[in-house]
C-alpha cells in the first residue's frame, strides 16, 4: 500500500530527498507515484506539515 499527500502539503521539498526510490513529484501539492512507493514511510517522517500518511 502506498503513501499519499493530502491538502495539508506545503511543498517545502523535505520529503524528496528521503524517498530511496524517486516517486515523490513536485508541484503545488506534491504527489507519490503508487507504482513506484515502497511503504517504507520515509518521507512520512520527515514532513512538517504531516501531510503524508498511508493510503
């Protein structure tokens, strides 16, 4: 099951460099290629605004 950012994201950039397989994409609301997360909730952790969260 992949992760996913909700509304709450503020499209600082923290969680990008925390994801091991790139599938985070930029943009107003950033977003995670399903296919490509692998649940380890890196990213998850590092965001301020605890817009991350299992789908």
């Amino acid at each position: 099951m992949a992760y996913v950012i909700t509304e709450d994201c503020i499209a600082c950039g923290t969680c990008i460099s925390e994801c091991p397989v790139e599938a985070i994409s930029e943009g107003d609301i950033y977003q995670i290629d399903a296919d490509l997360c692998t649940d380890c909730g890196s990213c998850a952790d590092v965001c301020p605004s605890e817009a991350i969260h299992p789908a």
